[in-house]
C-alpha cells in the first residue's frame, strides 16, 4: 500500500526439519511427522496481566481462533462462523468491539494467549489436563467425542450391510496397523495413544504440522488422499454433510467439553464468560445459531466450498477485479476498498440511503455528478468514480498527514463526513493539544466533539454541527474489515 540433545544427532534433526518444510513447499500431500511426541508444547514464560479491566479500557476483545467452517471464515466479504457469531455477542455484552486473528496452529494460541496477543481462544477446543495447566477454561458450551473418519468404497450401494463392514473399519480394534493421520496440535493424537493401550496393538499415527487443520485432513480423506483421520463429531457430521462418501459413526472417545480459554490470570474475564454462557445458552438464538452451522443443509454447502468463500476461494464479491483494477489510481489494497464498498452498500449496486447516496461506493449525487456518473452508471463507472474521489481526498491530505497509514483514516472519515468536518476536528485538535497527523485517540476524540456546541461553535471551526459519531464508527469499521480480509484473503 502506498499504500540436552546430543551433538551427534543436531544435524539429523535440523536435516529432518528442512525435509520437512521442504515437503511442505513443495507438494500438496500432507506433511507428516510419525514420532511418540507430547501432542502439546505450551509456553513455560510468565504470562501477561490483562483482565476484564484492561479489555474494557482499551475497546476490544481480542479473540484467537481457526480458519474453518465452523469457527471464522468470510462468505461474499461477510463474516460467519458459529464461534464468530458468539465471540461477536459476547464483545457486545461487553460494550467492546471484537478482534478476530486467524492462528492456524492451536497450540501456538496458547503461548499468543500468554503473550497478551490474545483473551480467548475459541475453536472448538476441547478440554484436557493438557490444557487446563496452561489455561482457565469457560464451562462447556458444548459437548463431543472423537470419532474416526473414514471413506466409504464407491460401490456401496449395490452392497449388503455384512459386505460393507468388511471394507470398512466398524470399531477401534479395527485401527490396528491402519494409519491415521491426525493434527499434530489437537487432542486426537493423545487420544490414539491411549487407544492403542486399550485395543492392545500399535495404530501408525501420523501426526501432520499444525497449519493442516481437521477440515484439510477430512477433506483429503474424502478426495482419496489418505484413509483416515479423527476429528470432533459436530465438525465430522458437519462435513459428512458435505462428502457423502464419508462415514463417522465409529466412536473413539467418551463425551468430551468444549470452552474458551483464557489465560490463567483473567478471573474476571473468565466469569463474565461464565456468565454470559449461563444467560446465553438456553437460549433460542444459541440454539439457532448452532443448528445454522451444525444442522446444515447441503444447499448451504456453497458457502464453505464456494469461490465467495475463504475456506476454499478468494474472492470477496463479484466486483473485485474492477477494485484490483482501480486501485492502481490511488494505490491502495483492493481489500481496503473491498472493505469499504462493504460498509457503504454491502455490495448492492441498487443500494440507496435517505441522503441521496446511491451505488456500489454510495456517492453523494453532486459528487457522482462531478465524476461524470448518476444512479443509472455501471458498476465499472460507479467504482472509478469513487476512487477518483479517494484519490483526490488522499492528495489534500498528503501534505497535512505524513504517514501513509495514519492518512487512509483521515480520507475515509472525510469520504463519510466531507472534507471541512475533518478539518474542522483537525483545528480542534491542535487548540486541545492533540496530536493533528494521528486519527485513532486524537482527531477521532475531536471528531465526536463537533456534536457539542462548546466545540462546534469554537474558533477554527467553520462548518458547525457534526454527528461525530457516524465517521468515528465508519473509519473504525472499514479498518477491521479490512483486517479480516487480510487474514483470510490473499
């Protein structure tokens, strides 16, 4: 954008980790691990001290989870996710925004979560002792069991259930010898080496790097890759949905709880979590919500698979190649401008407000007029014009706002609000000892005075009365869709 290990083994172990990013590199298989390792490798440093306190001071809560249908993931530049609709709820019973980072690797959440990176994890995680000495976990929300998944044969059909069960494995002794590759970061592997004790014969369990998630493995096992995998038994009914060929009736485990987790020294934190779950559970929303992910019909499958999806495409709406294409003119991300044109029409080319506004870009009829367009332009002209605006705006403020980043704030609260209200909160910023090149904490706080007569009446303010409040949320909404977009689209 103008946008102890001995010597003698050192070299073997550095040479089997560079085989193994290699392999990662370099094919599309999974990359796999067979070693009798701990499946866990928390952080042992002394975690940071921010509670419910701090959260609520700062503005946000900052939540730690995975790119997958059921967690977080973006459809047609929207995000969803059963664990993003809760977090999202959870934040607004907080009266505080919600920060979502992708972390393809549970295990490193831990140490994130340690670090102050991160409040919560939330993935679907089940609770093991494991865990419970690196983290304070919420009471469940959820309950599950392990279960295998494996493929059918093609010709099941014409087969009789006794012939069936001879292609396929129908309990765990069936494991013995078989491979099964697992998620070297989840609680599966742990759970394959206590089967092997109880079924009395060793399983080759192949654990894959974190980054491949139980979804990536499921689905490798559908298209024929490998044969077997485990995962929970929502996610596994969930995709079962989607892979016909899948069967995942086969029990690994007993029943086991699901909750956030948070980091040791977050009481606070962790009992408004409790708390909000109590309130929360029972509740008709909750159970629509988990039925919208868990219960899915496969017409809903176009959201996880599709190209709009970013579990599997990259694409956030079907106007982003003209967004890469303008984009050029002012030289910013295509996402930003995604996130954008999200906030002002959701991606509606017939989208109108009570202003006047119209459009993809929702410009002011004076302004279009100005760019040569009106409500009947295409899309194409429409988009050109919008950023033909940016850019001009982008120009006033180069030489009063030196930092790129910093500057993008200031074009899009005067795209929202016009240019002469965010002067005005500029002059108001130097008369209050603000910081005038710094949105966030400085212009912004004067942005919301200029509803206050004391302010929008003073000396340096020459265009009155603002609504501040409407370009403080519009900056601050486009900047964290666009962070979302940057985790998930490339």
């Amino acid at each position: 954008m103008r946008n102890g290990i001995h010597k003698g083994r050192c070299t073997h172990l550095i040479a089997a980790a560079l085989a193994v990013l290699l392999a990662a590199c370099t094919q599309d298989a999974p990359v796999a691990e067979r070693a009798r390792l701990k499946p866990t490798d928390f952080s042992q440093h002394e975690p940071v001290h921010i509670d419910l306190e701090e959260i609520r001071k700062r503005g946000k809560v900052t939540a730690l989870t995975l790119n997958s249908s059921s967690t977080y993931f973006v459809y047609r530049g929207h995000a969803m996710g059963y664990e993003y609709e809760l977090l999202n709820r959870f934040a607004k019973s907080l009266g505080v925004a919600l920060e979502i980072k992708i972390i393809p690797d549970v295990n490193a959440m831990f140490d994130l979560l340690d670090k102050g990176e991160g409040d919560i994890i939330a993935c679907n995680l089940a609770v093991t002792k494991d865990r419970m000495k690196s983290a304070k976990f919420s009471r469940p929300y959820n309950f599950t069991r392990q279960v295998l998944v494996q493929r059918l044969p093609e010709n099941r059909e014409k087969m009789q259930p006794r012939e069936l069960n001879k292609h396929i494995v129908t309990g765990p002794i069936d494991l013995i010898g078989k491979k099964v590759y697992v998620n070297r970061s989840s609680s599966f592997f742990s759970r394959l080496q206590s089967l092997e004790n109880e079924i009395g014969g060793d399983i080759d369990i192949v654990r894959v790097p974190g980054y491949i998630d139980t979804e990536k493995l499921i689905k490798r096992v559908a298209e024929g890759e490998i044969d077997y995998t485990v995962a929970d038994d929502n996610i596994a009914q969930l995709n079962a949905t989607y892979y016909p060929n899948l069967d995942v009736s086969v029990q690994l485990s007993f029943p086991q709880q699901v909750g956030w987790a948070v980091r040791q020294n977050s009481p606070e934190l962790l009992n408004a979590i409790n708390a909000w779950f109590d309130r929360y559970h029972s509740s008709a929303v909750h159970a629509y919500i988990y039925n919208k992910y868990f219960k899915a019909s496969k017409e809903q499958w176009e959201k996880f698979s599709g190209e709009y999806s970013s579990l599997s495409g990259n694409r956030i709406s079907d106007y982003d190649e003209l967004l890469k294409e303008y984009s050029k003119i002012i030289n910013w991300d295509w996402r930003l401008l995604a996130a954008q044109m999200y906030q002002e029409s959701k991606f509606r080319v017939d989208a109108r407000s009570w202003a006047g506004a119209f459009g993809l870009m929702q410009l002011m009829p004076a302004t279009a007029a100005a760019y040569g367009i009106d409500q009947s332009s295409a899309p194409e002209d429409q988009i050109r014009a919008a950023i033909l605006y940016l850019s001009w705006l982008d120009d006033h403020w180069r030489e009063r706002v030196f930092d790129e980043e910093e500057r993008i704030k200031f074009v899009l609260a005067s795209y929202n609000a016009g240019l002469g209200h965010v002067k005005d909160a500029v002059n108001l910023a130097v008369s209050l000892g603000y910081d005038p090149q710094v949105w966030n904490g400085n212009v912004a706080e004067c942005m919301l005075l200029k509803s206050q007569p004391d302010f929008y009446t003073a000396a340096g303010v020459k265009h009155g009365y603002c609504r501040g409040q409407e370009p403080y949320d519009y900056v601050k909404k486009i900047t964290l869709q666009f962070d979302m977009y940057k985790k998930v689209i490339s």
